[in-house]
C-alpha cells in the first residue's frame, strides 16, 4: 500500500493514484502545527516538506519525481505517453514546468505576500517570482491556443502538474486566469480522478472552496 504523506502538492500524487486507480491512503502533515514534533514524518523526509510517499521500501519527496516514479513502476499508463510517442515532449516539457516554473513561482509570491514582514512584501524576489510566472503561463495560454491538453490531445500527468498550479496561483494568490485558462481548469475538475482527489484531499477541497 502506497502512503502519501501530506497535501500541498501531495494533491498532485492522489490526484495521479486516482486516475491510476491504485490503492493508497494519504497520511496527514500538518505544516501549520510545525513538523518537528512529528517524528513518524521526520523520519521520512528529514527535510521537513511535503509530499513525500512510501511504496514499499521506497520513500521519495518532489511531486513531480514521485509523479514520474509511479507512472514508471506501477505502469504503463496512457497518463505518460512513450518517449517514442510525438507528444512526448511536449509532455515531458509541461509536467516540469508545471512545478518548476508556475508552483515554485507561486509559492515564494505567495509567501511573500501572506507571510514575510510588510517591507518584505513586494521585494525584488518576489516582483521577479512573479515574472517567472506569468512568463511560463505563457506558454500555457499558447499551449491552450492549439490543443486542449498540454501533450495534445489528451489529459495526460502534465495536466496534473499544470492544473495543479493553476488552481494555486488561482486561491494562493489571487492571479485572474484568462479565459483559455478558466475553460482547461474546468475541463480538469469535470474528471472523476479530480473529484475523486478533492473528496480525500480535506484540507485542499476546504482552502480551494472557501
Ligand atoms: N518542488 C517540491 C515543492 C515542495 C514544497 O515546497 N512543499 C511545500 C508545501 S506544498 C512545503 O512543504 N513547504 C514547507 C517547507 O518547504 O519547509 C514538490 O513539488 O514537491
């Protein structure tokens, strides 16, 4: 039985076990509380952050990593098409940027804005977390322009990745998505792997509902 340890991103890694239709449960990090009383999660990630799972004896952090490792090692899944596949790379290219070039921005912009002291709040590296990010949405809304999935033509565990930072950028910091955004956020959450992870993920159905 896999184990996710945490929502966050963790949202991403249920969201692909349901579409997967792999057993799981999700275990709860509570990063408010502060991690360093619990030991259970220490012990996987001493690091401190989340997702992190444990399949077996594997235990890995980065949720695009343990996207990959699970389409990899409990696949084929038509969710991660061949290498040899020509919508490879497009794929390949969005389920990195969906994390290293919208999240990643979001999240320091995000803390930036909700946590840093006053004078922090608008400090060169959050002007330019928020360039980053409007830079590679670009390439989504370019993306949208000729296909309605990041690979193609379809959903793939890119689209995990970016709709997973389109809802983020959406509730963390209030981003006014466009249009073609509105229409692909809504086209993700009408999949019953989407609901299926918003009903078990509680603590991400109440933040993005509320
Ligand atoms: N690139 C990582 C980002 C992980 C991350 O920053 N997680 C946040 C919550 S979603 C976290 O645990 N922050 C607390 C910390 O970094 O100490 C991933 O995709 O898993």
């Amino acid at each position: 039985m896999i184990t996710v340890f945490g929502e966050g991103r963790g949202f991403r890694v249920v969201w692909l076990l349901e579409e997967m239709g792999l057993p799981y449960r999700l275990r709860d990090v509570d990063l408010l509380a502060g991690v360093e009383n619990d030991a259970e999660f220490l012990a996987i990630n001493p690091a401190g952050f989340i997702p992190a799972i444990r399949d077996g004896d594997v235990t890995m952090v980065e949720s695009i990593a343990i996207m990959e490792y699970l389409l990899a090692r409990h696949g084929p899944s038509a969710l991660a098409p061949n290498a040899q596949d020509p919508t490879f790379p497009a794929y390949q290219q969005f389920l990195h940027l969906g994390e290293a070039g919208l999240s990643a921005s979001v999240y320091f912009v995000s803390g930036a804005r909700n946590i840093a002291p006053e004078s922090e709040r608008d400090n060169w590296s959050a002007r330019q977390a928020m360039r980053v990010f409007t830079s590679r949405l670009g390439l989504v809304t370019r993306r949208l322009e000729h296909a309605p999935y990041m690979a193609g033509e379809a959903f793939t565990a890119a689209d995990i990745s970016v709709g997973y930072a389109l809802e983020m950028a959406r509730k963390n910091i209030g981003f006014a998505l466009g249009d073609a955004e509105q229409a692909y956020l809504a086209r993700l959450r009408e999949r019953g792997g989407y609901r299926r992870a918003l009903a078990v993920c509680e603590a991400t159905r109440t933040w993005w509902t509320s």
